[in-house]
C-alpha cells in the first residue's frame, strides 16, 4: 500500500531524514518509533506531501505521490494528530463531515456516516452540536479519530495521536481505537516516541535515530534481536511489556 524509497529531507546543510526505504502492507499498522528529532515526523508528512522529499520517491497504492497535487492527496488519506487538532469553530458534526463534503459527498451519506462512527467510538449522540473546547481530552481524540475515516480512506497517518493525554486516558482510548474493525482493515502509520504503545500496537517498527533506520520488524524480533546497543538501550528505556 505504502512504498517509501530511499527518501531524503534536507534543510540547508541538515539531513533531517537520511535515505529512508520501508514498505507498508495493505491493513497494517506500521510504527515508526524513535527520539525527539530522529526524522518520524518529517518523514510522515512526506506520505500525504505537507512535505516534499528532497529526493526519493513514495508510492501510495500504486501511485507516486507526486502525481497527485497536496490537497487532493490529502482528501485521500486520513490524518490524526496530537489533541486531535479539530477546527474549534466547526462543531463536531461539521468536523467529522469535512473531508466527505470536500468530496461532494450527498448530505444524508454525510449524517449517516457521522452518526456511524460517533457510535461506534462511543460517543454520546449529543456530542455531535457541541465545540471541541467542551469535549474531554479523549472525546476529541476519537472526534478525530472519526474526521480521520469519515472518507473510508485506505491510510491513516497518526502523528502521536495519544501524545496530549494523561497516561490512563491513552491507554484506554488507544485500546478502544485500535479495537474497531475499521481501523484494523486500513493501513496504518503511527509515529511515536512510546515503547509501550508502539509494541502494543505495531504490526512491525521502523526505529529511527539521526534521520536513520536503525533497525525494522517485528516487535518481538526488535526486542528479542536488537541490531544494536542503541536499539538495546531504546528498548530498555522504560518498563514495559508486549501485549
């Protein structure tokens, strides 16, 4: 479904990502996992082109990404990001609805759809009149979790999705939103820099550090065959335990 291709992203004299090759199989989710400043982001948002490759090329379901211009890649790709980053002048209705009205999309499809995931995320059905300032922390996440599917894109891309809550909240609602069916059918890349979550969650890790691929796979092959004492150490950071 996803084919990157010894990707590079250069600022001036910097190489924030350094010849990046992975490929993502249709319905898995893929986690690219690392430090602060180790080129995940970057090399994310090259997939729905925010950013553009300084060289390189990615394949999206058989087509160059470039081929396409931004926004209408865009429209074809669900995108979820830190505290969900939902308009906060659009109600949720409006908000879920974005991406299908941007497709022309008929407007009782639009209320079905909505009505769908909002309960299939166990969302109260009011919640749908009110402003993301008056949503919880985790109603917003699964607002955009919703905003991200709405379409029925084949690619999601989750940029620390989790990354704004407390850690029982993400904990429960990471395990509600990778429980849907849904989510399990569409391919997947996750960025974050939790051990926890990317072994709970991964069908395989790109570990990264300096813009590099460190090592990838499964995540019992990164824990039981670390390809070295960064990925050992990395790994060992903090307690965890794969699930």
């Amino acid at each position: 479904m996803i084919e990157v291709r010894n990707v590079t992203r250069q600022y001036g004299d910097q190489l924030v990502v350094n010849d990046v090759s992975f490929t993502v199989a249709k319905g898995e989710t893929m986690v690219l996992l690392g430090t602060s400043g180790s080129g995940k982001t970057t090399t994310v948002r090259m997939i729905n082109r925010m950013i553009d490759p300084s060289s390189g090329s990615i394949v999206v379901n058989g087509v160059d990404v470039r081929q396409q211009d931004g926004p209408t890649l865009r429209r074809s790709i669900g995108y979820v990001i830190q505290d969900a980053g939902l308009f906060p002048h659009y109600t949720v209705a409006e908000n879920v609805a974005t991406v299908p009205k941007l497709l022309g999309w008929d407007a009782a499809d639009i209320r079905e759809r909505t009505r769908e995931l909002t309960d299939r995320l166990r969302l109260p059905p009011d919640v749908l009149n009110r402003y993301p300032a008056e949503l919880s922390g985790g109603q917003r996440q699964r607002v955009g979790l919703a905003r991200a599917l709405a379409a029925r894109p084949p690619v999601v891309l989750m940029d620390e999705p989790f990354g704004a809550l407390d850690p029982f909240t993400r904990r429960h609602v990471r395990r509600e939103l990778f429980g849907l069916n849904e989510l399990r059918e569409t391919t997947v890349v996750l960025v974050t820099h939790d051990v926890s979550e990317a072994l709970e969650l991964a069908d395989r890790i790109v570990l990264m550090d300096q813009g590099r691929i460190v090592q990838m796979g499964r995540p019992d092959e990164l824990l039981q065959r670390p390809a070295n004492d960064f990925v050992r150490e990395f790994l060992d950071e903090k307690p965890h335990r794969l699930l």
